[in-house]
C-alpha cells in the first residue's frame, strides 16, 4: 500500500484536476483519472483530520 505526504497527495491531484480539465482523454482514462483523484482527495482529507485531531489535542483544556 502506498503511503503519500499530505504534499505529495496533493501535488499528484492537482495534476489529476489539470488532466481532467484539459479534457482529450477517452472515458477509460477520464474514470480512471477520476478513481486517483477520489483516492488522493480521501488521502488528503485523513492528512487533515489528524492534523486537525492534534491541533485539538494540544489545546484541550481538560
């Protein structure tokens, strides 16, 4: 299983956006495009709720 830096995750969707915008691509490669982008935006999001899960940790007044 791959393990991607949030920037990394990042990085590589903005290129599936610029690819998919561009348009040219047949529909196989459109639907794939699209399922890497799904898959690096989920990749992202669990970057950011950690980082949001820590955030929340380290200033809890408990």
């Amino acid at each position: 299983m791959e393990e991607l830096s949030y920037e990394q995750a990042r990085a590589e969707l903005a290129g599936v956006v610029e690819k998919l915008e561009a348009g040219g691509a047949t529909l196989e490669e459109s639907l794939a495009l699209w399922e890497r982008g799904e898959h690096l935006a989920s990749v992202c999001q669990r970057w950011l709720d950690g980082a949001r899960a820590r955030l929340d940790a380290a200033t809890s007044t408990d």
